[in-house]
C-alpha cells in the first residue's frame, strides 16, 4: 500500500511538471532538431507545443497515442548524422492512425523519465478520477 502512495505522488509531480512544460528538442525528417515548449493541457487530455506556426495542428491527443519508447529507436533517431544525443534524454511517442512518431530530446535524463512516465501513466487511463468517470459515463451511455 505505501508503494502507491508514493507512486501516485511520483505520478501528481509529472503530471505538474508536465502541465508546466518543458523545453525539448524536436527531431524532423532531414532537418535540424526544433526547440519546443512541450506541455499538457490543463485536462490531461492534449500534449501541446509551441511555437507553432500551426496552432490547431500542434497536438497530439493522449487518446491517439499507441505507445512511447525510451532511447533512439525511431528510424528518425537511425537517421540523425549527428546522433550524438544521450540515449536516456531521447524518446518517441508514436501516435494517431498512421503511427506517426513525435521524437523528443531533453535537456537531462530526468526530464524524459517524468515525460515518459506521464505519458504511459495517462496511457493506462487512470489520468484522474473526473476522466474515469466521464468515460465511464460515455460508456453507460453506449455500452459495446
């Protein structure tokens, strides 16, 4: 029992750094990687970023997101010349219908442990009780 105690206060303090955002690197097909604002949305629903020329489109739906893997595994991590990156600050959330991947680099290792643990914290679906009981709620509504 102590151990989910501490898990759900390790989980509330990603989630808090998360919601803050943080500064990381987005790596693009044949481009240099771009400095972003990484942040989730105050409903634990979106992962946002900015700048975004594309506003509406910066945004990646936690629903939408098929998995996330620590390290340089993606073919864009294979195909940086200059992949010199510390594997434990690389990682790549793959998401929506194509499995398109969103590869990440931060500053330290322990930004991308909170990310990466968030992340598959809100993948399981137990973001927050209100969440739960709205899909419960939906799924009351249109049981399969």
């Amino acid at each position: 029992c102590e151990l989910n105690v501490f898990q759900s206060l390790a989980v509330e303090r990603c989630m808090s750094v998360m919601q803050s955002g943080t500064q990381m690197i987005k790596l693009k097909r044949g481009t240099k990687g771009l400095v972003r604002l990484f942040y989730l949305d105050e409903h634990r629903a979106r992962l946002r970023w900015r700048p975004s020329r594309k506003s509406e489109k910066a945004k990646i739906l936690i629903d939408s997101i098929y998995k996330v893997t620590e390290g340089r595994q993606s073919e864009i991590f294979h195909r940086q010349a200059e992949g010199n990156f510390d594997p434990s600050c690389c990682f790549t959330i793959y998401h929506g219908n194509h499995m398109e991947s969103l590869d990440l680099i931060t500053s330290n290792p322990e930004e991308a442990r909170t990310w990466i643990t968030g992340l598959k914290y809100l993948m399981a679906g137990i973001s927050d009780e209100d969440s739960l009981a709205k899909r419960q709620r939906t799924h009351d509504q249109y049981p399969l």
